[in-house]
C-alpha cells in the first residue's frame, strides 16, 4: 500500500473540492455552494495548478 504523508480530513477534502470546481463554475458561484461570507475565503480553498491557468489562457482568443 502507497504511504500517503498527509493526513486526509474533511478540511483537505474541501480544499481539494473548490480546486476541482473552480475549473467548472466561476468563482461567486463556487462562494455560494460554499456558502462563504467573502471571496477572499473561497480563494484561499484554491490550488491553482499551472495547467489550469495555462488551459483557461488558451481559450481566450486573443
């Protein structure tokens, strides 16, 4: 079995959750289904790779 170095809790789950929806919804609509207060707390769950942001810049037609 894989040795997994980092304890997986509900926390990590979240984060790992808005990452993934962030690259589906825009973000006030991600803020909703986490029912924050304020962007800034919805940005602070993502974990944008580089990829992601590469993906979303080769979709803008410049």
């Amino acid at each position: 079995m894989a040795a997994i170095p980092k304890t997986i809790t509900s926390h990590v789950g979240l984060h790992t959750f808005a990452t993934h929806l962030a690259s589906k919804v825009p973000i006030h609509i991600l803020k909703a289904i986490l029912q924050h207060s304020k962007i800034e707390t919805t940005m602070g769950y993502l974990h944008l790779s580089n990829k992601l942001v590469n993906d979303a810049l080769d979709g803008v037609d410049w």
